[in-house]
C-alpha cells in the first residue's frame, strides 16, 4: 500500500503537538479535541498477540469498592428492564463495522535516532510491503535521520538504503513491537520528516482502546468501578470512530495519522498501560459505540465536573450538540454530589500581582488584540458573567492599558501559575486582594477538572459505586444518545 511522507507543516505541527503533549499529562483529559486527518483503514490482521503484563501505573489506588452494578439499561435516558447491561455481555466478537478498523496513532517524533526491536522475529518493510530486513527476537536496530531521510542500521554495521518513504516494523505472530523499549501492538511506521523521524503506531480498534482506557479512567479501578470503565470505553470508541469519521467526510488528509498519543486526543500508552479490568471493558463492550439519529457521536469527556456539566458552547466557540447538555450530577436525596469523592473536586489556587501580570503579559494575546506595549500591570480581575451551569462565561482583565474581555474558557488559558498550568476548570470566582489600592493576589476558588463538556469520570465512578450500569451512566452523561454497534458506512469517504 501506497503511504505518503507528511509535508513540512504537519511534521513542525505533529512535532510540536507531540512534545508539548509528552512533557505533562493530567490525570485525565482537560483540553479541547484536536483533529488529524486520518488514512483510510485497512483490514485488521487476524493474529492477536497475548496480553502482556504492565510494570506502570499512572493512577492512585483506588477507593474500597461500596456498591454492585444494578440490572437494567437505559433508553434515550428512560429506564427500560428490557434492555440488557453492558457489563456480562460476554466475549463477543466486536461486529465487522469496528473490527477491521485500523487506527493510526502518532506517538512521538524523535530527532536524533530511535531503537527497533521485539519479543518476536520481525520484519523492516517498504511502502508496498516489500522485506527491507529481517531481524531476529531480539535484535535491535537503529533508525537514523538525516534530513528527509532515514535507514536503519543494526548492531553490526548492516544497513538498510536511505530512504525518503516510510519504513514499517512489524512483528511476526502478532507480536508487539517496541521503539525505544516501548512496546505497542500492530505496526511501528517511522515517517522522514523536516524535524524529525515521526513515530505512528497502526493496530486495530480494539487494541488500541486497550491502551488508552486505563490512562484515561484509572488503571487500578476496583471491581465496583467496572460500569464505569465499560461507560469509559464505549466513549472513547465513540471519539475515536467518530473523528475519522468526519475526517473521511472532508475528503482531505493533512497528516499520516488519526490521532495523537496525549492528551490533545486520549491519552494512550501501548502495551505498558494495558490492566484486566480494563481489557474486560473493552472486551464486553466491543464495537459498541453512542449513537445520535444513527450515527456515531463525538463523546467528550473530563475529570470531575464540580456536581455540573457544562454545554458544549461553555467551553468551545461554535455551539454544540443536542446530547453535550447541562448534567446534575447531584446525588438525590442528599447535598452531595456524585464527583465529589474526587480530589479536584474544590480547590484554591492563590496567584500574586506578579504572577498575574507575567501570565496576562504572554497569553493574553492569543484571545483578544492587545497594543503593540502590552496591556500593563493588571489593576483588576471581574467575573461578569456566569453561565446556567455556574461556570465564569466572560471575565474582564482591567490593566494599565485597557479593559480585556474574554470567555471563561479562554480566561481559565489565560490566568496560569508561574509554571504554566492553567485553572483546572471555567468554574471559579475571583477574589482579588489590594494593598495600599494596588493589586497584591488574586485567590481563585475553583470547582471540578477539565473543560466540564460529557462524561465527568469520577462522577462516572461515583455513580458506579451507588450502582449505576454503564448504559445508565452513558445515558445520563449524553442525554438521548443510544448504545449501538458502528453502523456500516461509517468510515466510508
């Protein structure tokens, strides 16, 4: 098969979205969704390798476990008995629409050189499929850039041509393969780039949910979570379907990827993050994804919610979808809410004058046009407006040069600590503090993680542990979504 090398632009961009992803990731996804063009798939291979054991866990341990799923599902948010849970469907074969679905996943662009190796034996390829080398189990190869070129070299000398396509690592029996001693399930492609070799992970559907449900619900989820982690897998299948999806509808490709490994897509860790619970997860609920009128939805997600979600218009421009509404994640009967068992569910962030100032000096800029002098000392700091869901809609940065209005989104980017890590969420109020009339700090008393937009996950496990199926927790989440198989044509351009 044909593959094209990623121009200068989508490799500077891949490059930079890739290593600003790697250098700090949140317990789970906080940012707005960023869209690649993706390839067409092709046919999953038959083999599967055996899950492999994982050394890492990026999660704390998880809370005793204090409730049992209940019975029963939901439809378009009404209880229905009829409908069966997800949880102990069984091991069906995901349906034909998911899987043969191939995912491309950028992982990393590596400047200098990168290692090859496997488990198993393994094969170099050329575009077309054609042998450029055979490697034991073992054995290790480097891969070397110059410019727009690459080759590889092992341990002896022996080399392949330089070459200005991609090469592709493939491992036999459906072994994984391993870059750098990572190890990943499918085919490494390594694309020639201006700024470096672009590393692309291509395995099927199904696999790659495996590497990312655990870094983005919890790798040490205890049974009681199992909902949850099930509600978890169906969304990030949903996401994941539905951007290549709307990618093939463009009729354009920009990039020889889908997705990217972090958190401007989801966060996905390969062989390493893979855990039984969560493979179950995935494994129960194959190829089922949320669906709207019959297609496959867009299914956002976030941490903690604060004992509200937030519409889509809250957080991005350009409106949103009938099923990303306004969610009480009350817990009725009580004055608790379902997300509250989370550690961000309240907190506090205190920034002084200084801080302010350096923070609204280099971000401002990106939101509203600020004088070629800067906007100056800040001299005051206005929530204006709040929103239905109690989230800061506008605020308004008053300095030395002018009065600055932005979304609460956009000031949540714009007000970052001295280490550059914005607030954890829109919803907060400001508390600014003067001295001798002069701005001294500003205290920020926030609620909730992330952008606020679908699923709050903790507020998922909250309602798993008082019971909830996943059906009720997907329903709850995106009102008036059903849970289906991906309908054939999804993917077709």
């Amino acid at each position: 098969m044909s593959r094209r090398r990623p121009g200068p632009t989508v490799a500077r961009l891949a490059g930079a979205l890739l290593v600003a992803g790697c250098l700090s990731r949140p317990l789970v996804p906080d940012e707005p969704r960023i869209g690649r063009m993706p390839i067409p798939p092709r046919r999953a291979p038959s083999t599967h390798a055996t899950p492999a054991g994982a050394s890492s866990d990026a999660r704390t341990a998880a809370e005793p476990p204090t409730a049992s799923p209940s019975s029963g599902a939901h439809r378009n948010g009404e209880f229905d008995p009829t409908l069966p849970t997800i949880t102990g469907v069984g091991a069906a074969p995901a349906p034909a629409a998911a899987a043969g679905i191939l995912v491309r996943v950028a992982l990393r662009v590596a400047t200098d050189s990168l290692a090859l190796a496997s488990a198993s034996a393994w094969r170099l390829l050329d575009e077309d499929g054609g042998v450029l080398a055979r490697a034991r189990a073992g054995e290790r190869w480097t891969v070397q850039r110059r410019g727009l070129r690459i080759r590889a070299v092992r341990a002896d000398g022996t080399a392949t041509a330089w070459r200005t396509r991609p090469i592709t690592q493939l491992a036999d029996e459906g072994a994984p393969a391993t870059v750098d001693g990572k190890a990943y399930r499918g085919a490494l492609l390594v694309f020639p780039t201006d700024s470096g070799a672009l590393v692309v992970n291509e395995l099927p559907l199904e696999e790659y949910l495996r590497g990312v449900v655990p870094l983005e619900i919890g790798g040490t989820r205890g049974d009681v979570d199992q909902p949850a982690v099930e509600a978890q897998a169906v969304a990030a299948r949903s996401y994941t379907v539905d951007k290549m999806a709307a990618a093939r509808r463009s009729r354009t490709r920009t990039a020889p990827f889908d997705l990217l490994a972090t958190i401007s897509d989801q966060v996905y860790g390969g062989v390493a993050a893979e855990r039984t619970l969560s493979d179950a997860a995935v494994e129960r609920t194959a190829g089922l994804v949320l669906l709207w009128d019959g297609r496959v939805v867009s299914a956002p997600y976030h941490s903690t919610c604060g004992g509200r979600t937030a519409t889509a218009a809250e957080a991005w421009r350009g409106g949103g979808a009938p099923y990303l509404r306004e969610v009480s994640d009350r817990i009725p009967g009580t004055d608790r809410d379902y997300c509250d068992i989370s550690p961000r569910y309240a907190w506090t962030r205190t920034l002084t004058a200084s801080e302010v100032d350096a923070a609204v000096r280099r971000y401002l800029a990106n939101y509203v046009a600020v004088g070629a002098g800067g906007p100056g000392a800040v001299r005051d700091l206005v929530v204006t407006e709040t929103s239905s869901s109690g989230r800061a809609a506008e605020v308004v940065i008053r300095a030395e040069q002018g009065s600055y209005r932005l979304r609460g989104s956009e000031a949540r980017s714009v007000l970052r600590s001295s280490a550059g890590e914005p607030l954890l969420s829109a919803y907060f109020s400001l508390a600014v503090e003067r001295v001798e009339g002069r701005l001294s700090r500003v205290v920020v008393r926030g609620k909730g993680y992330g952008h606020g937009v679908g699923m709050c996950q903790w507020g998922a496990i909250g309602r798993a542990r008082a019971g909830q199926d996943a059906r009720t927790i997907l329903a709850t989440y995106y009102p008036g979504t059903t849970v289906g198989p991906v309908p054939d044509g999804t993917l077709t351009p």
